[in-house]
C-alpha cells in the first residue's frame, strides 16, 4: 500500500464537523467483485465518527447507493448519486431512510437518436427514480440493480431522464470513446466506464455540481473538502476538491486530474487517504 503524499499535506482537511470528504463507490471504496474489505470499512467509519461530513458520491442509482450506505453504517447526512444528477439527503426518522432534495433532468430523445443512429446494436436504459431502470432490451445479468422493465425505444425518448445509460456489449471503452466523437454529442454531460458503457447526464451535471450544492448547504469551506476516485466520472469532482486523490486504479486521465494518488482498491488505498485525516485532527 502506497500514497504519494506525506500526511502533513493534509493538515488543511481536519476531521470534524467543517470539513466534506466526498468517496466514489465502485473501485474507490468496494472491490470490483462489490466486495469492501473491513478496514476500508473502518476507516469511513472513524472518519464519519468525528462528525466529518462523509459524502458518497457516484454513479450508482440512490437504488444501488443504499446497501453501501447501509454496510458503512450512514444513515444521516447525504449522497450524490447518477453523476450528479440526483442529490439524497439521509434521514432515519423518515420513511424510506432518506427523501430526494435536488433532482435534475433533460429530454433524453435527441440524444438517444443520435446514439441509435451511430450505433444501432446498442442497448438503452433510463433510470426509474428510486426504482430500478427502463431498459430497451435486458442488459447482461447482474449490471442493472432492482427492478427492469423493457419498454419501447420511442417510450424511453418521450420522457424526461436524470440519466441515460448506453450498453454494447463486445465492444470497449475506447469504441465509446469514438462513437461520441463520431456522434458529435453535444448540448450533454457525459462519461464512458471501463467497458463498452456510456453515462449520459443533463448538460453541466457531475458529481462536482452536485457537491458544490451539499457543500454550500453544509457551509464547509471550499478548502476542506477532500475528494477520492478512480473512474472518469471522478474527474470534475477531483478538480472541485480542496484536497484531490487518485486512486491507483485509475487511468492515465483521471491520475492527472488529482493532486495526490494511493494505492488501488486491491491494496485498500482509501485507508491511508482517510487515515491522514484523522491524524491532523489528533495532532
């Protein structure tokens, strides 16, 4: 396990009640098996402890986000989950354990269209708020979380979307990575995952939009604020945190997108991140 970062670089980020440390999910805090090793598990625990205002920020649905929320054990504050696009605050004295308080959409038929166009196998899906999603045909087995519903292309066009997700499977990122140039996208916000994955948010929208929100709620000065990630939907929110850090899964983009990097996942390289916090604060 390594960090590149002496702790003292992050005295600025004291933990306690001023101070937002925002975490990616997926290759961040779980392995990429949805496995989270106890000491990650620890270490945002002890960290959420001191009243630190710990933030999950990712690309999940709220519907995927909450079992994490739930192994880590925080119930109260907030998440940012679809890229931004949707804000929660946590609350276990309402029903559900949290309502939605920012929720951001656009017209996804344009888009959609333009995709199809350029990439007629592709499969389609738009996120059912709280739900699951609506799919244009299934997508491979364990990708979608709670329930699916297949409706008709020109349906899913027709209604407003927080986020629209584009699936083909066979291909690589690096073919997403062309069928956007190819397309001209435009007038969106967009990321593309490790596979043949396409995340599609409204224009302007990323984990950092929706951060500065919470930020400004919570009245954390911009300065403490602390960001971790591994994936190219983390790279705005690396570069809105006081204090950015890449994990060592990350790609050549995202690394230089962060001032400091860790360890990978594998090696649980969140743990030095928050474990430097909690030594400013006790020194």
């Amino acid at each position: 396990m390594s960090i590149s970062f002496e702790p003292v670089a992050l005295t600025d980020i004291t933990a306690g009640p001023t101070s937002l440390v925002a975490l990616d999910i997926d290759g961040t805090i779980l392995h990429h098996d949805g496995t989270m090793s106890e000491a990650v598990r620890t270490a945002v625990q002890e960290v959420a402890a001191t009243g630190t205002h710990v933030v999950l920020s990712t690309g999940r649905s709220t519907h995927a986000c909450l079992p994490v929320l739930a192994e880590l054990g925080l119930d109260s504050g907030w998440a940012v989950c679809s890229n931004g696009a949707v804000v929660a605050r946590l609350d276990p004295d309402i029903e559900g354990g949290y309502e939605f308080t920012d929720i951001v959409t656009f017209d996804p038929g344009p888009t959609l269209r333009l995709l199809r166009e350029h990439l007629p196998e592709g499969i389609f899906a738009v996120e059912d708020l709280g739900r699951g999603y609506a799919v244009t045909s299934e997508f491979p087995a364990g990708e979608l979380s709670g329930a699916v519903r297949v409706i008709d292309f020109e349906q899913m066009c027709a209604e407003p979307a927080v986020r629209v997700t584009v699936r083909a499977p066979g291909l690589g990122s690096a073919d997403f990575h062309d069928l956007v140039n190819r397309s001209g996208l435009h007038g969106v916000s967009y990321a593309v995952g490790w596979t043949a994955w396409l995340d599609i948010a409204p224009d302007g929208v990323s984990k950092a939009s929706a951060l500065e929100l919470v930020r400004q709620r919570l009245d954390v000065p911009p300065e403490a604020t602390l960001a971790a990630g591994d994936g190219q939907n983390d790279i705005e929110m690396l570069g809105w945190a006081g204090v950015s850090v890449a994990m060592g899964g990350a790609d050549e983009v995202t690394r230089a997108a962060a001032r400091w990097h860790t360890g990978p996942v594998e090696a649980e390289g969140l743990v030095p991140v928050l474990d430097a916090v909690l030594r400013s604060r006790r020194e």
